[in-house]
C-alpha cells in the first residue's frame, strides 16, 4: 500500500488568460489531498472517497471521464502494468471551490499508483506530465497551471509550455467561499463563446501582463504590494464575465474590513475569493459574521508527496 499527498492551490494571477497563453501565478497552499494505492485481484479500479461517502468503479481499460479513473489509468500506463487498483481518497481540499481539490486528488493518485505499481517514485515532472494527460480527460481545454502547482509545489510562473519556480516567501492569504459550486469547464467555456470579443482579447492580454508585474513583486521579497494588483486583477476578471453578486459581495466585504487586495481564485462563477490583509484574523471574523466560510491559508508549499 503506498500513499501520497498533494496541494491544493491558488491561482495568484493569469485565472483564464493562462488558457490562451498569457502567463500566470499559482502557488501551493497547506491544505492537502491524500491517495492511498492497494493492488486489487481482478481488472478494475475502484475508488472510494472518505470525503464524499461515493465508491466509484471502472475496468481497466473502460474510458471514464472521471478525473481519479483517468490519473490511474495514465499510472498503469507509464508503469506499464495493467494490474487492479484500489484507491481511498481523503482530502482537506473543498471540492468546487477553485482550491485545486481535482487537481490535488489526481496528482497525489498518480503518484501513489506509480509508485506502487514500478517500486520508485516518479519524478515530479513525470507526475505533472500525466496529471495533466489525465485532466485532459476531465476538463475543457485545461492550460496545466492546476497540475503543475499541485506537482511541483512551491509558487510558480507559468505559461503554456514553460514553468519555473518563483523564489518568493510564504505569503499568509484569507480565503472566504461563497458557498456557490462551480464547473470549472463550464466557466472556461463560457469564456471561449466570447474570446472574439476584442474587448475580451485585450483583458486576456492585461491579465497576462499584471502576471509580470507580480513576478517582480515575489521575486523582490514586496509581497505587501501585492494588493492592488489583486484589486486589477478581479477587476479584469469581472469584465471577463466570470464574476457574480456573491463573489463581489465578498469582495466589497473584504475591502470594508481593511483588505488591501482581493479577488476571484481560479475559474470565478463561485468558488473562493482571495484577500491580502495586515489583520488576517479580522478578515476572517468579517467574512464568518456575514456567513461566509473563511480561513488563512498559507503559500509556497511543498509539492506532490509520498508521505
Ligand atoms: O479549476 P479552477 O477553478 O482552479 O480553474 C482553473 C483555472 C482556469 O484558468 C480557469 C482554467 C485553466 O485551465 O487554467
């Protein structure tokens, strides 16, 4: 039995412009999904989740659009055995939220799996290529930022095709959830019906080039400065149409209670808003009076695991 674990994530910068090239900002946050691999007599795989209560189960080479099936079977592919898989599923991550939950879950799967089924861990680049194979499956045109954070760890820049590591500090962010759901392809699909909008193009660009602008801000060590580049940001956003009344009164929330920075994380719709604060607890109080759920996170975490 092997079992490894992953981060979930935020999406600092570059939410839906890292679709259509631009570059973006995610880091690795210290709330973790856990995957535990057992082989399992008979050609199937079986995954139960501790967190939804659900078992799901599939043949080996059945094709499944459901993202767990499709990280185990990229591990039985690169590992090429076609043996049977159980898997159990614990996770700290909320799922829906724009945390990386499905991105967490398929990593740490793909690392547990592997490194079961070949008897040597992956390399976390290896693990990133087929988490990202496998999220091909699962979502619209995913760009990878999600299983590239969630495989390396740490905070990255990335860009269709090119990632490195920022060399920033641990940043402590509040994240408040408006409780609203949302399918990340759905929200990504939106976007593309109105990508030839120019209006729509010149955001994309604009979100890509606040992405420079927070790059010098971490690798200079000024995270505090951060702020109004995340109020640009969920500006840009919102033009994009991937905001909602929920997500903006979240947002005016966090401004009234003294954030100096907020905005969506990840695909918008619903899901998460992240805030920069001096008084994180205050922000948190805020957030929880009005009925949100909040709570800090760290960044700059460790990467994919086996633990
Ligand atoms: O799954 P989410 O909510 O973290 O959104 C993924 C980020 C997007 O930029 C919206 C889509 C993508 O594939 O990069």
């Amino acid at each position: 039995m092997i079992r490894a674990s992953a981060p979930g994530k935020l999406i600092l910068f570059g939410d839906h412009a890292v679709v259509y090239g631009e570059p973006g900002i995610a880091t690795a946050i210290n709330k973790r999904a856990y995957s535990t691999a057992c082989e399992l007599d008979g050609k199937k795989i079986v995954v139960e989740s501790k967190d939804t209560g659900e078992t799901t189960e599939c043949g080996i080479r059945e094709k499944s659009k459901n993202p767990i099936i499709a990280a185990v079977q990229e591990a039985q592919k690169f590992s090429k055995s076609r043996s049977g898989i159980g898997i159990e599923i614990n996770s700290q991550i909320p799922i829906g939220a724009g945390l990386g939950s499905s991105a967490a879950v398929a990593t740490a799967t793909i690392a547990s799996v592997a490194t079961l089924l070949t008897g040597k861990e992956p390399s976390t680049m290896e693990i990133a290529e087929m988490a990202y194979k496998a999220d091909k499956l699962a979502h619209e045109s995913p760009s990878g930022i999600d299983t590239a954070v969630t495989s390396l760890g740490g905070t990255i820049f990335f860009k269709k095709g090119n990632i490195s590591q920022l060399d920033s500090e641990p940043l402590t962010l509040v994240v408040a959830n408006s409780g609203v759901r949302r399918n990340t392809s759905d929200m990504v699909l939106r976007v593309k019906n109105s990508i030839r909008d120019p209006r729509v193009a010149l955001s994309m660009f604009s979100i890509g080039s606040l992405s420079k602008e927070a790059r010098t801000i971490l690798l200079g060590k000024r995270q505090g400065d951060l702020g109004p580049l995340m109020d640009r940001g969920q500006s840009l956003l919102k033009d994009l149409g991937v905001s909602s009344t929920s997500l903006e009164d979240l947002v005016q929330l966090a401004k009234d209670s003294g954030a100096v920075g907020s905005k969506i994380t990840g695909a918008g719709g619903g899901g998460c808003i992240i805030s920069l604060s001096d008084n994180p607890e205050t922000l948190i109080q805020a957030f929880k009076e009005s009925g949100a759920s909040a709570y800090s996170v760290r960044t700059n975490q460790p990467g994919v695991r086996i633990d």
